[in-house]
C-alpha cells in the first residue's frame, strides 16, 4: 500500500513515495522553497502561496507514475505564519511567513513594539491557553499587525496556515485544518479557537478552517485518471516526532538546524514550557527554538574562511571535525551556541580561553557540550522530577 507525502519546508518542498508494507520512503523528489517576494522592506518575509501550491503539484505529478496503487496523500508543514483568503478560498495576501519580523516595528507613538503591544493584551489566562506560544511571526502577531496598521485586506474572510491552504487547493476544497498546525491559535482548554482573545486583538471576524482529525480527509486529490484522498496537513515537529514513534513516560531530543525538547501527555496541564496540541487528542510539552546545527555551522564556517579566501575547498569538514573532537577527552574552553535569538538567549559566546583548549576539536568539543548542557536543563523544565524513562533521539 503506497501512499504520497509532502513536507511543506522553509527551505525546500519535499515528496516521496510512503511505501506502508515495507516501510521505505522511496522514491524522493524535491523542489526549492520560493523566495520571498521582492521590493518589500527587509524584516517583511512574504511568499506566493499559489507558487508553493504549483510546486507542489508538480511533485506529485512527477511521483504519480512512480507511486503504483497510491491510497492517498499526506502532508506536514512549517509552522507559523498566516494566509488570508477570501470567502471562496481564493487568496488575498501572500504567506506571511513564520520569519517575518515586522510585528517587531514600533507602534505609533509609543516605545515599545506592535509585539509588545500583543503581549500587553495578552492575559496571562491567554497566554497559558494559547499553550504559551507567541512570537514575532506567528499568526496572532501577523494579524495584529494587519488589524493594527488598518492594512487587513479588503475581502479577507478566513485565516489559515500554509499547510491549511496549500492541501484545500490542491483539493479545490473548503480549508480544513488538523490542530498540530494551529501553532498558538487554539484555546487549549476547549480545543477550539481562541475567539475572545481574536476579538480583543482586532481580527475576531475572521474565519478560521474547520477543525478534524489527521485521519479524517480535508479533500480527495486527482492524480491522473484517480482520485484518492489528501488528509490534512500536520505540523512539521509533530510529524518527526510521530515517525521517531514517542510515547509517554519517554524524553525526546530532536536535534536538526534547531533543536528541541520535548515530552507527550494525555492531559493540558500549563508549565514553564510551550505546549501544542499533538495527535489522538494529546499534548506534546516542548521547549523549541534550542541551538544546534545553526551554530555549529557558524562556527565550521568561520574556520572555512580563510582557506576559501585563499582558493582552497575543504571537502568534508564535518568528518575532520569528528576527528579533532573524538581525540580531545576534555576542555576548559567555554563555548555559549547562542549566537542567534534562541530558548536560552540571543549572545553567544566563546570563553575561558587557554593556548592549549584553542583547538578544533576543543572549540567543538565544548560546542557540544553546551548543546547537551541546553537539553539537560530543558529537560528539567518539562519535568523537574524527571519522570520519563527512556530518551528518543531524532533529527538530521
């Protein structure tokens, strides 16, 4: 049984063939993310969502033949972020994205920020009910800008993610959203829109996709003389995990570009933690936005800069790097990742430097170190009793 999935990244759209007997992803097929649009201002990150849906529907135009008896097909998506629509689905703005930061701009007149202004009518009631989740370019933030700034388009009737409207045009159906993807959207109390707190906010007459079940269709999808089903896109930390298959009373490390931590419960108990609504009704306690390969990169980077400058390619840094740090047993040398605004800062550092810790395998060595101090007191946070029983590793 062949299934096709889609995975809506920041960087690239990905499909491959989901091949259920054998449990083989193969073949995969990609195409870059588009770039955002141009000739606006720098902090405004701006997507034509019908680009993604084209991108998209050439993957599974190409995959189609390749896929033999497909049953349907899946989807998961960045998360963040916001299109508007209007009545009949058609789009009205492009994506704003999860990157965009201008919610991050000084309201009229004051010294703070719309961001600022956000949070100041956001009451800590909200704030817990909205699973502790808000951010620059997150929707709320988006839409209050819009509503603040007297720019909400004219027509717009519904808001949605990007997954949200990429799989109703593929499906030419009405919008359906899976509660993975309402990042920060959902009361989760009530396992429902946020409605008071849109009102507040200035955008409360906006629609919102109706809620269902990742196992329930939002459409069917026409893949050559077929139709099969297309279910609802999922978020995209929600998917790995799943395919990492946590369970409860487990501790899950994902390490990629960024890192997480997180843990999954039956019941919504707010903590010191973001909380988003998993599968089966659940929760998955999370701490995001961790430092990890963003960093490490910085860093091979830097050491990759005067070789490059000087015509040399260094053919596989990583595999040296392994080495250095495999023949280093200790460090005095202190390394922050927090290079870059993250859970636990936005200065990084490079510290208590000796002759002899100035080294490759000692810089890295203690990069990682930090790293692993970084999930350890994460870890404390979700569960300062630590009482998972067993780790889950997952990432790139």
């Amino acid at each position: 049984m062949n299934f096709i999935g889609i995975d809506l990244g920041s960087t690239t759209i990905k499909a491959g063939v989901l091949d259920l007997e054998r449990a083989v992803v193969s073949p995969v097929r990609s195409r870059p993310f588009p770039s955002p649009a141009p000739g606006r201002p720098a902090a405004y990150v701006e997507i034509d969502p019908d680009a993604v849906v084209q991108a998209a529907r050439q993957l599974l135009d190409e995959l189609r033949p390749l896929a033999g008896d497909c049953r349907g097909a899946v989807a998961c998506s960045q998360m963040g972020g916001v299109v508007l629509t209007d009545a009949t689905g058609a789009a009205v703005t492009n994506y704003l994205s999860w990157r965009d930061q201008r919610a991050l701009e000084r309201y009229p007149g004051k010294e703070h920020s719309y961001f600022d202004a956000l949070r100041q009518r956001t009451t800590p009631d909200d704030w817990n009910r909205i699973g502790r989740e808000l951010k620059p370019g997150s929707a709320a933030a988006l839409l209050f800008w819009l509503a603040e700034t007297g720019a909400m388009p004219e027509g717009a009737a519904m808001a949605m993610s990007l997954g949200d409207y990429v799989v109703a045009r593929l499906c030419d159906a009405p919008a359906a959203a899976e509660p993975s993807l309402a990042l920060g959207m959902l009361d989760l109390a009530t396992r429902s829109s946020h409605g008071d707190w849109f009102g507040r906010l200035g955008f409360g007459a906006l629609n919102w996709p109706a809620l269902i079940p990742f196992s329930a269709p939002a459409g069917m999808l026409a893949l050559g003389a077929a139709r099969v089903p297309c279910f609802p896109a999922v978020g995209d930390q929600q998917a790995a995990l799943f395919g990492a298959e946590l369970a409860e009373g487990e501790l899950s490390i994902n390490i990629s570009t960024g890192s997480q931590v997180a843990s999954l419960v039956s019941e919504w108990e707010p903590g010191d933690y973001q909380t988003r609504p998993y599968f089966d009704g659940r929760f998955l306690n999370t701490i995001t936005h961790l430092p990890a390969g963003r960093s490490l990169s910085a860093l091979v980077d830097l050491l990759c800069e005067l070789p490059r400058a000087e015509g040399y390619a260094v053919r596989d840094p990583w595999a040296a790097i392994v080495r250095a740090v495999d023949c280093t047993p200790d460090t005095q040398l202190d390394v922050n990742l927090a290079f870059f605004a993250s859970a636990v800062g936005d200065r990084g550092h490079v510290a208590n430097v000796r002759l002899e810790d100035l080294t490759v395998g000692g810089l890295f060595r203690a990069a990682l170190r930090n790293m692993a101090d970084n999930y350890f007191a994460a870890a404390g946070r979700l569960s300062a009793d630590a009482s998972w029983t067993r780790l889950t590793l997952s990432g790139g």
